[in-house]
C-alpha cells in the first residue's frame, strides 16, 4: 500500500499525558491508518521527523476568531503555534446569530466591524466558514450578548419573559445547526446586568441539547469565589459542563488567591463537570473597560477611534498629558482596547498546571497592537513553562493543549494521535521552541513549529503556509455525556 503521507522517526506525545514513544505514523486521506515502525512502507509525501516531536494539532479552546476564519482563512497567528482547530464564540460574543444595522455593542466590537455581523443564523455562518476553506479547524458557541442583542433594545436591565425566550428559541436552533453550546461574559458591561434568572433557561436549552456552558465570571475580581459559586450553580441546575475562562485573580488586592480558586474547582468537580482555561502571561486583553482602570497595575492602550495616536501608549501617560485622571482619560479614549497587567506570575502557574486546566489563547486577531498570546501562547506553555520552569512534563502540557479540550467541547477523534483518528499534527523542534510575540513585537511567528497537518494535508511546512486549507466547521451532532471528571467525545458531522 502507498499511503498519502509517511512521517518517520517521530517521537510520538499521542495527547494522553503518557511519555512519548518512537513510531512512524502513517496517514490515508483525511486519517491516521497506521503506527508503529514502518521501515518498508511508502507513501506518496514522506517526512523524516527526525527524532522530533510529533503531537496532536493543538486545540485552541478560547479564541475570538469567529470573523476571521472566513475574512483571513490562511489563519497564520494560529497555524505558526501548531495549532489546527479553534474554538469561536467566547465571552458571550459570536459572529452568529448575529445581523447588526447599528454600532456593533461593545465587546462584539472585538470581532469585526459593522459588516462582519451578517450571520443571522448558525447554519449560515457554519457554511461561510466551509466556504472560505481555512486551514484550520473551526469550532463554535453561540454568544448569550449576542443573543441579547438581537432582541433587546437595552441592554443595561435584565431580558424579559418573552425575550428570553426568543433568545432561548434562536439558541435552540443554532444548537440543532451545530454550534457546541452557549458562552457567556457576564463581567461586561452589555451583560452584567443579566441575572442568574436570565441564564437559567439559555443554559437549561444547552443541557436539553446536550452541549457545553463557558463563561467570562461575572467577576474576577475580589469576588471571584462568589461568582465561581454562581457558574457552578448555573451549570449544575441546566445539567451542563462548564468550562471557567480563562480562570484567574486579577487585581493586585487579588493576587495570592489561586489556591482557594483552584480548591473551589476542585470541590465543584466531585458533582459536576468542571474544567477551566488559561492563557500563559500575567496581562490580559480587552476592551478599555472603567471598572478595571485603577493606578495599581500597569494598563496600556492598544486602539482607540477617537484618538488612534494614542495606541500602545500607557493609560497613566495619557491621563498626565491631558492633565486627567485615569479614569477621565479612558473615558476619552472610548472605544478603545488594552492591556491589562493584573495578574500575579505565582497564580497563573497554579492555575496553568493544574489538572482541570486547559490552554486557550484568548487572542484578539482584530488588534492592531494585539496582546503576545494572539501568535504566542501554546509554543510559551511548551517550551518556557514545562521545557524550562519544569512547570508540567512535557507530555502533561500536550495533554491541556489536545485531548482534554477535545473531550470537554465533544471534539470526536481529536486531539490524539491514534489509529482511525483525523490527521490533525504537530511536528516541533522542542530545542528551537520559542515564543518570539512579546508586548512590544507581538506580531512574531514562533520558532520551532515544524510542520502542521489538518485533515491528512500539509499546511505549514518549514515557515510556511502551504496550499492546501483543508480546515472545516465541526459541528456537534451528539450529547455531551454527563460523568464528572471524563468527557466522551461527540460525533462530529463530517461533510
């Protein structure tokens, strides 16, 4: 037989958490039909991995690419990290069911412009994205703010009867079209004043359909623990998985906090499903927002409408130029985004290390000066946490970055590096792995990431994007079973 695609010698980290072994792998279309050592197989493309690793594409479960996927389908700040599918839809924002005919509300503003908002249903963004072919794997959640959106004319009150259940009937439908489940971000200010009555019945919907609950807390903050207690409940009650994004304890009066965080999650998952992500950096990202602007932390602009000249400058050099306080001058700044450096180093190692914890970047690739996760992220966790810190074998870091977030978003045959699974893989040089993005450079291509393959097809090889995108919308089909600690994969609707 001449399979498609021969890689030989690779040291094989299969995404289970277990050591790696030496194989060759063999891939027949879009599959992986063989393993072990091959020494007279042949194939119509072989590759010498030559004693590197060869991983599962990595799964990133946090991202904010729902218009780029189909506006910018090379998706380079993903492909040069390893990794082959993503996950749209956070934070309570998707790009569908959404159709826009004013100012995209802030954080949809993250996504796009005006335009980019023109899904009105689930099946039509699922097959905008099919049609554009990216090179990778696309994933989503349907948005409880842009739920809100489209049938409430404010949104400083909670949703009514009715439009909640209109927001119940469209998430409904786009959960039969194949969206994963239903994100929230309930720290903003376009959500923040939806009570856990509102959420109750649109996770409830996710629970009948068997898919998955994400939420931004409604704090991060010093009431972290409380909001923690509220997702769990939430969850709980809808008879749904949670996925906590991107845990953490921002605000310096917060740091030190992890612990008792972590604890909290731990106790949760004696009862439920419970998971979180984690991005590896000490800063986040947004929108400017007033309840974060403090003089306590370091907070640097990174765009403004109003006042563009004023990007990737500090907030607090800003507000002595205009002769303004902080809080005077973010004002002005409105619409912006930023930088925030609210998080301790300690407490995100906790929670990146830990066993509930996944990787997600939560990278904005609509910054024109975006945070280093966006092209950093999964190569940083790799080779300076688990290569240099020692922060997690290299295999349990794979593990985050693959299997558990194929399990916990019902990603079928994901994830894992075995026979009769789809050929999603990541060659890398784990000596040469390095994170290049940083806060002042952070549009820079990693270094190490040899090769990437998504559905059986080369599509990064040496540097560079090759022609074949062969990435396609994954859409969930079956129920997310409900059994605490182990997720089984969903069957994936393959065109």
């Amino acid at each position: 037989m001449v399979y498609d695609l021969l890689i030989r010698n690779a040291n094989v980290l299969d995404g289970s958490g277990a050591p790696h072994f030496r194989a060759d792998v063999a891939i027949q279309g879009e599959r992986i039909c063989a393993i072990g050592n091959m020494p007279d197989a042949t194939a119509t493309t072989i590759i010498d991995a030559q004693e590197r690793y060869l991983a599962p594409g990595f799964i990133d479960v946090h991202t904010h690419d729902d218009t780029n996927v189909v506006r910018t389908p090379t998706m380079l700040p993903k492909l040069t990290q390893g990794i082959t599918t993503v996950v749209v839809g956070n934070c309570g924002i998707s790009a569908s069911p959404v159709t826009l005919t004013h100012d995209v509300p802030d954080p949809m503003n993250l996504l796009g412009d005006l335009e980019d908002f023109r899904y009105s249903s689930f099946a039509a963004y699922a097959n905008a994205v099919d049609a554009a072919m990216p090179s990778i794997n696309v994933a989503a959640l349907v948005g409880h703010t842009s739920l809100r959106s489209q049938v409430m004319d404010s949104f400083s009150r909670p949703a009514s009867e009715d439009e909640i259940h209109s927001m119940a009937s469209r998430l409904r439908q786009a959960l039969g079209e194949g969206a994963l489940g239903l994100s929230s971000g309930l720290a903003y200010r376009n959500a923040i004043h939806a009570p856990s009555a509102e959420m109750a019945p649109l996770v409830a919907v996710v629970g009948e359909s068997g898919g998955v609950y994400t939420t931004h807390l409604r704090d991060e903050f010093a009431g972290l623990l409380d909001a923690m207690d509220e997702a769990f409940s939430t969850a709980r009650n809808g008879k749904v998985p949670l996925v906590i994004s991107h845990l953490k304890c921002a605000g310096a009066g917060n740091w030190g906090g992890a612990g008792k965080a972590l604890n909290k999650l731990e106790i949760a998952a004696q009862h439920q499903h419970v998971h979180c992500d984690c991005y590896p950096y000490t800063a986040g990202s947004s929108t400017l927002d007033l309840g974060q602007v403090t003089d306590e932390i370091e907070i640097t602009i990174t765009w403004s409408h109003p006042h563009p000249e004023q990007a990737r400058r500090p907030l607090k050099d800003i507000a002595a130029e205009w002769n303004l306080s902080l809080l005077d001058a973010a004002k002005q700044l409105q619409p912006a985004g930023a930088v925030y450096h609210n998080m301790s180093e300690a407490d995100m190692q906790q929670v990146l290390a830990h066993p509930l914890s996944m990787v997600g970047s939560d990278g904005l690739p609509n910054d024109p000066h975006p945070h280093p996760r966006l092209w950093g992220a999964f190569p940083r966790v790799l080779a300076h946490y688990s290569r240099d810190l020692n922060l997690m074998p290299l295999a349990e870091a794979v593990r985050k970055m693959t299997s558990l977030s194929a399990a916990n978003f019902g990603l079928t045959d994901r994830g894992t590096v075995r026979i009769g699974a789809y050929a999603d893989l990541t060659l890398f040089d784990l000596d040469a792995l390095e994170d290049t993005a940083n806060y002042e450079t952070p549009i820079a291509a990693a270094k190490g990431i040899d090769m990437v393959v998504v559905n059986g097809r080369v599509a990064y090889y040496q540097g560079a994007i090759t022609d074949q995108r062969h990435g396609r919308m994954l859409r969930r089909t079956e129920r997310i079973p409900q059994n605490n600690f182990i997720v089984q994969p969903n069957q994936e609707q393959t065109p």
